[in-house]
C-alpha cells in the first residue's frame, strides 16, 4: 500500500497528488510514467511522473479525471493509501545535446510535459513553452511552466484565457520567423501531436512525442501498448509505447492507427464511468 | 489379477455446462478412483517412469504410499523433488513426460498409469487435510534475491528459505504466482491453489515484494549493494511475438497475453470487471499451444459464440496437452488444422470515416498448407498451397505464436550473456555469465513447462546453497 501525503485540486477536473514511493523516488526521470492501482481489483493505470523528491521519498503525479479509475483516484484524500504503484516505466526524455527547444502541452498532456521543460531549463537549453487548453477554467500549472520557460505562451481554443486559437498557430509563427528550434516535443491528445507533426514538417525540425496508448502492465508483457512507426522507406515495425517509449520520433508514428486503436473500449469505459460516478454519488 | 488396461476416468464437470463458467473442469480423482487407479502400478524395479519426469518424483513409492492409504506419506515423498505438486499434477504433459516412460504404456500397449492424476489427488488430499504450518528454519544469515514470482522463482525461494537463507522475491506484477495467475486460467489451474504455495512461502518467512521491476525499479548491482549474496533471475518468457500481417493493429486483435491477462489477472471474466475485454461474436485463436487452448477457451466461456483454432501444422504435430485438446474438442472448439493466418480484416465505412464500427476486425485470412519434408526440429514443415485463400468472419483475433524472454534485465545487466533468442547463458548449475548471479526456467529456456521452471529453481537453489555455505 502506498500513502497519499499531499494533494492538490489544481482545477475541477485535474488534481496532483505525492504518494510515498521511495524506490521509484530515487530512480524516475523525466518522461517516465507509474503504473497504479487505486484498489483491490481495480484496473491498471499509467500515469507520468511528473516530480520526485527522492529524499523525502515521494513522487508526484497530475491527473485529468476522465473515467472511472481517475474518479476513484480523485476520492483518495491526503493520508489515504492506494492498491499498487510500480515504476519507473518508460524509456526517460532524451536531453543530451539540445539547447533550444519548444515544449508543447495540451489540456492534461501539460501534467507530461511539464517534467520535461523543468529538466531542459535545469540543463541550460532555452525552453519556449506552449499549452494549450479547452477554455479559462481548464488551465493549470501556469506558474510552474512559467518558472522554466524562457517563453510561454498560453492558448485558448475559445479564447477565454491567453491567445485566441490552438498550440500551432504560435508554433507555425516562430518557425516562419526562423527560430531554430533542436527539437520540439509535443505531449497532449493524439490528434494535437498529428497536427504539431505536420505544422514543424515544412521546416524539417525534428519532432518528439510522447504516446499514451492504452496500457496494462507496462512492462513489454501484453503488447497491447503497440504502434506502428513507418520508417522513411515505408517498412512498418511494431512498437510497445510502454518499453520502447513513451517518446517516439513523430514523423514515424502512424497518428490513425493509433486514434483508432485508443477507442477501443470507448463504450465499455462510458458506461464504467457512469457507474463510478453513481457509485460515488450515493457515498 | 489381470491389469485394467484403461486409465481410470477423471471425474469431470459436463462439457455443455462447463463451457460456460470458469470453475476448474476436471475435478480429481475420489480416494477410492485413486486406490483403484494406483493398484495397476507393476512398481516395475528398473523405474522408467522416473526418469522421464523431469524432476525425478519416486513416482513407485509415492504410488505404493498411496495403495497403503499413507496419503500424507505419499506426499512427502512427492515433496522431496517436487515443490508445486498440486499445480504439476494439473498441467504437467505427461503424456510426453513420466507417462510416455510407463512400461503399461511402452510395454503392453495399454494407458500408462494415470500419474499425473494420482499426483494431484495426493496433493489436494494434503492441501484439505492438513494443518501443519511450515516451521520457519532457524536463520543462517545469508541474503538472497530472486527476481520474478513464477514457478521458478518460486521455487528457489522456498528451497532457499527452508535452509535458513534470508530470500526476498521481487515481482515486477501486483500478484506473485508468474503464468500461474496471468496466463494459466481458473478453470484449469484455480488461483486458490496458487496463492495457498505463495502464502507457505511467506510462512516460511520468504519477503515478497510486488511492484518492483528489476532492471527498472532497482537493478541486479542495486541488489548486490543492498547486501543479498546471490541473485537469482526467474523472469520467464513474457515478451509476445506477432506474425507481422497486415491488420495486426486492429481493435479486436489480441496477444495471448493480453486476452488472458485481462481475463485472468485482472478479472474481467467477472460480471463486474473494472478491465474491459472483448466478448462474445466469434474469435480465431492462431496457434496450436497449451496456450492457444487456454485462449480459445476463455473465449468460449466469456460468451463467443464460435471459437476457431487456427494452426499451421496437423493434430499430430499440435503441441498443447492431449487433455486439454480432448477438453477443448468436447466444448465445441473448431480446429482449423493445416491453415495460416494471411491478413486480418477490418471494417471501414468509406462514406463516414467517423462510423464508431471503423477498424473493428471483421475476419480473418488463410491459406491452406501441407506438410512437407521434415525441417530441423524433425517436424514436417508446413507449406502453403497456392490459391487456397478462404476468410473466416470473427469479430476477435488471439495470437498465440510464443513468446521471447523480455531484454529489460539483459540490457540493465552488464556481463549477462543471452544467447541468439534471449534466453540467458547458464551452466548446468544455473549460474550465469555473472558471478553470483543465476537463472533459470523460461528466462533461460524459453516458454516450456512449469516442471522444468521448478526444476530449474531447485536446481539453483542448490547450487546457491553450495557457493554460499
Ligand atoms: C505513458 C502514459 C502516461 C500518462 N500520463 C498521464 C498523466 O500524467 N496524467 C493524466 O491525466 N493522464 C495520463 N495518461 C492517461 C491516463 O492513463 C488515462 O487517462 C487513464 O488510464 C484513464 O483511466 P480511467 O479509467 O479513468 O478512464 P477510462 O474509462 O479508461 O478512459 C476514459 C477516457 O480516457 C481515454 N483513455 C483511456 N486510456 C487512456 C490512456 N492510456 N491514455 C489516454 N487516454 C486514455 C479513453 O479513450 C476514454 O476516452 C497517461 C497515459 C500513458 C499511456
Ligand atoms: C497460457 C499459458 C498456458 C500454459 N500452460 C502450461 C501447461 O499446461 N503446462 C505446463 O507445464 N506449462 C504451461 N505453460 C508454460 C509455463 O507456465 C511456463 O513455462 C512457466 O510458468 C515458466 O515459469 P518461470 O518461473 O520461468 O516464469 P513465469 O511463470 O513467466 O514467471 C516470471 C515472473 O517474473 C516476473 N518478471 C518478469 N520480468 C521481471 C522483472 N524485470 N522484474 C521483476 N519481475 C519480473 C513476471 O511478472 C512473472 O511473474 C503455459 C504458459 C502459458 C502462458
Ligand atoms: S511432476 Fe510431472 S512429469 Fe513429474 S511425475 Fe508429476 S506429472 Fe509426471
Ligand atoms: S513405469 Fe508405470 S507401472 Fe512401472 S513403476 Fe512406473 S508408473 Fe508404475
Ligand atoms: S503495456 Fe503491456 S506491453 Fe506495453
């Protein structure tokens, strides 16, 4: 059983919590994920790692309440204690040798990110950050992105809050004004990092992303993790995100195959949801 | 008095109600079945049987025990090579293993002596008769770690324990037990069983860790910093081979390991599963393994309504245990004998690209295939024959071609030598490339069986003992 020593609502549908995991504390790195159970029985979930505090022993992560197990996650409190939590998983975000990168979050995908621009600004790159959300009252951790960004920029789809439109539009505008970025790494929905791919594709920089299929126990077990990568001369190899990624080199990914792959129990998870949430209103 | 030529029968729930709950299938044998079945033993001087049992049970004695009515002996002589009897005498093939040696069977041509069976029946008698709890052996201040919580692992650990070593089991999984919970289902081998071994071990004062993945959590060095003297690496063969056809990434397409893993471990055969697994339609199992079996079955019993085999090769050369294709054939399960998957096929509505049926499998592709001359393994190799493509319509694929030892703990291991396929080097100690560092069961072999896993662990356990005493 592992304790939940702090928790934070950082807005109605996104809460961080640190649990006390002391061996994963002292390994993960940034782009590594957990994998947890809330309960006896509960069903397995990967969630990033998004802050350690290896002396203390805990780790942070930040989740979107978005079916039943994040729901029951979310009626955890400060003291209570969860089922499993395993890790680190994960092949950690490649670094080396990048100075100027642009680290780009969608809704919950900025939860992923985050550990990943605090690690380019804790190694001197310049870090431009770009995150976007639905509307105002889905924003989080824009202080935090502040503090290591050189750059940020915040966008609205409905304009609500910061800049009018999605995350690729200041993206394009940089790139046009020749900013030249090393890399850009882009952690959010699938259909955001296909479009990111193809808004950084006219100017040749290279583009990571980090996937987050469906997963089960992250340790190259199941296979139900795989993606297919296309590589330049049109082979396709199969990948297992939780082994092999979760950062993969966005040109290659197969982005409709992968859409298609994460609703496969579109129905099953809908209906699981709404029995959580009765389940916890009559609580 | 005349042997009785014909195995005794195993009691066994009918095949029309079974193929619809996940309770065990074969039920065991009564006290007097077993009487009756031991009495055929010759208790032949030269012993045959016993040296095709991978781990050389004293299969005459434990049987003349059990023709006394000494169950608890018979037990006991069983547990001096055996350490999981009540799980091998469930899945063990022995038909290839102590049965094939049996002078009733190479002799006289008639069943060999129902071994297998008369294992489990002593090893269930002892799990409902006895009380004792295992005595924690005084320790002898020695540390050793045992990576995986599988049969072999298992079983190096509770030799280990028993003379007084300190052991620690680290379980990459929430569940210790190995293919024993994730694999093997329910209605063969019940989880009951599994974790009555798990909890003897921890009596005995054996330190299982779950949520700890070597290589990942801690690494093999890590553990040697932390003062264990001997490691042992027991991670089996979990790492999934695909055949590399177009459709593989369909929705409704499987591993063996993902179909059974949502069924068996995490429990979605359940009503109320938190995992969601596809069920019902009709499904295509490809392969001809104990672990195919063990997939088109669950299949059957979460509600497909038609389960097809698909295997490239006859019946003859179909690997998976004669009972549980016996067993199999009995539900309704329909071979699809000398046939190769070719492509599997979706459904996409080319007038709404947003139709939720969209990449759904809808059949499946093969092609006919004879059996040619005999390839290396002496196996007559399959060969297509052109232009006999037919599709049969399934709504899930399971592929369950085998498996490869995982590299996590190979490539986070430096000096450990694997060989072409993965499977880590030993001797014939189990000692690795690395000093102080062993292996065994799947991890070295590849998928094989749970006897030799355990074997394996005993093995190891032994030569452990030795280096460290
Ligand atoms: C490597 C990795 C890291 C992740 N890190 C984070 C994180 O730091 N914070 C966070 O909030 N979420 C993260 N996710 C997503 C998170 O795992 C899912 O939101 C979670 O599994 C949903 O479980 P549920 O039972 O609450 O919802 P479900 O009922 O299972 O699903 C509800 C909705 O979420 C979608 N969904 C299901 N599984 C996933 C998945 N694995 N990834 C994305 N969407 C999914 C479903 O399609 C559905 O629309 C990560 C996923 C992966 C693979
Ligand atoms: C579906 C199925 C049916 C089968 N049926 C039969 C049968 O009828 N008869 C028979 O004899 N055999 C059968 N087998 C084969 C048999 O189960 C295996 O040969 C046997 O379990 C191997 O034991 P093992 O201890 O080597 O490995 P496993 O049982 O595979 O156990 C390995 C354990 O190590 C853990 N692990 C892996 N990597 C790490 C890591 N890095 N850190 C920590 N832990 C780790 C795994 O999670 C697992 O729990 C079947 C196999 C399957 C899959
Ligand atoms: S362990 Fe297996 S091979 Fe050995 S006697 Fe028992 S059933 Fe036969
Ligand atoms: S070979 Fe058969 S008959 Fe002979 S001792 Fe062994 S089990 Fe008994
Ligand atoms: S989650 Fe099972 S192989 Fe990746």
């Amino acid at each position: 059983m592992y304790r939940i020593v702090r928790r934070r609502e950082l807005n109605p549908t996104v809460t961080q919590i640190e649990v006390e995991a002391p061996l994963v504390a002292r390994k993960a790195k940034p782009g590594q994920f957990i994998i947890l159970r809330v309960d006896e029985d509960g069903e397995r979930i990967p969630l990033t790692v998004a802050g350690t505090d290896p002396k203390e022993g805990t780790v942070k992560v930040i989740f979107q309440v978005v079916g039943a197990t994040t729901e029951a996650l979310n009626h955890k409190l400060q003291g209570d204690y969860i089922q499993d939590f395993a890790g680190p998983l994960g092949v950690p975000t490649h670094t080396e040798g990048l100075k100027n990168v642009c680290v780009i979050g969608g809704g919950a995908g900025c939860a992923i990110a985050m550990p990943v621009a605090q690690e380019f600004h804790r190694l001197g790159a310049k870090v431009t950050s770009i995150i976007g959300f639905r509307n105002k009252d889905l924003l989080i951790l824009e202080d935090e992105f502040k503090a290591c960004s050189d750059q940020l920029i915040v966008m609205t789809d409905d304009g609500s809050y910061g800049r009018h439109g999605n995350v690729t539009i200041p993206l394009k505008e940089m790139l046009e004004a020749g900013e030249p970025f090393d890399m850009v790494i882009a952690i959010g929905p699938l259909i955001m990092m296909k479009f990111v791919v193809a808004a950084a594709k006219p100017f040749k920089v290279p583009v990571t992303v980090s996937m987050n299929p469906i997963m089960i126990d992250g340790t190259g077990m199941c296979g139900g993790c795989r993606l297919t990568l296309v590589q330049e001369d049109g082979t396709r190899v199969t990948k297992f995100a939780c082994v092999d990624g979760p950062d993969f080199d966005g040109y290659q990914i197969d982005f409709d195959e992968a859409m298609s792959r994460s609703r496969m129990y579109f129905d099953f998870e809908r209906h699981a949801y709404e029995e959580a949430c009765r389940l916890f209103e009559k609580a | 008095m005349a042997v009785n030529p014909k195995k005794n029968e195993m009691p066994a729930q009918a095949p029309e109600v079974r193929a619809h709950n996940f309770n065990e299938v074969a039920l065991g044998y009564t006290a007097e079945i077993a009487q009756d079945e031991a009495k055929r033993c010759l208790s032949c001087k030269a012993r045959p049987c016993v040296s095709g049992c991978p781990v050389n049970i004293e299969i005459p004695d434990f049987i003349n025990e059990i023709r006394r009515g000494d169950y608890e002996a018979a037990y006991r002589v069983i547990t001096r090579s055996s350490s999981l009897p009540a799980v091998c005498g469930r899945v063990c093939p022995q038909e290839s293993q102590c049965e094939a040696q049996c002078t009733l069977h190479v002799k006289a041509k008639m069943d060999p002596v129902g071994i297998g069976r008369l294992e489990r029946f002593v090893a269930d008698w002892h799990n409902e008769h006895s009380t004792q709890q295992p005595e924690r052996p005084a320790p002898n201040g020695h540390k050793v770690a045992v990576v995986g919580a599988g049969p072999s692992g298992l079983t190096c650990a509770g030799d280990l324990a028993k003379k007084g070593y300190q052991v620690s089991v680290f379980e990459a999984l929430h569940t210790a037990g190995g293919v024993l919970v994730y694999g093997i289902p329910e209605f063969r081998l019940p989880k009951a069983i599994v974790a009555r071994e798990v909890d003897t071990l921890r009596a005995l004062g054996v330190d299982i860790q779950t949520n700890v993945i070597i290589g990942k959590t801690l690494t093999v060095d890590e553990l040697f910093e932390m003062g264990y003297e001997a490691v042992f690496i027991g991670s089996g063969a979990g790492l999934p081979n695909f055949m590399n056809i177009p459709g593989e990434a369909l929705k409704g397409v499987y591993s063996a390991n993902e179909f059974l893993t949502r069924s068996n471990l995490m429990k979605a055969y359940r009503d109320d599963p938190k995992t969601p697994i596809m069920k019902g339609g009709n499904v295509a199992v490809v392969g001809g393994g104990n672990v195919a079996m063990d997939a088109a079955r669950t299949a059957l019993r979460l509600g497909a309504e038609h389960v097809y085999i698909v295997y490239r090769r006859s019946m003859e050369e179909l690997p998976a245990r004669r009972e549980e294709v016996e067993h199999a054939k009995e539900e309704g399960i329909d071979f699809r004998l000398l046939c190769n998957p070719t492509e599997i096929l979706g459904y996409q509505n080319p007038d709404n690209p947003r139709d939720p049926k969209n990449g759904f499998v809808t059949g499946i592709r093969c092609i006919k295939m004879e059996l040619g001359a005999p390839d290396a393994s002496g196996r007559r190799r399959p060969v297509e024959i052109p232009g006999s493509e037919f599709e049969l319509a399934v709504d899930t694929v399971v592929m369950a071609i085998g498996t490869s030892p995982n590299p996590l703990i190979k490539n986070t291991t430096e000096g450990l030598e694997v060989n072409r396929r993965g499977g880590i080097v030993v001797t014939e100690d189990g000692l690795t490339s690395r000093k102080n560092v062993y292996a065994g069961g799947d991890a070295v072999t590849g998928a094989a069986t749970v006897i030799s896993a355990m074997g394996a662990g005993k093995t190891a356990a032994r030569a452990i003992d030795q280096a460290l005493s």
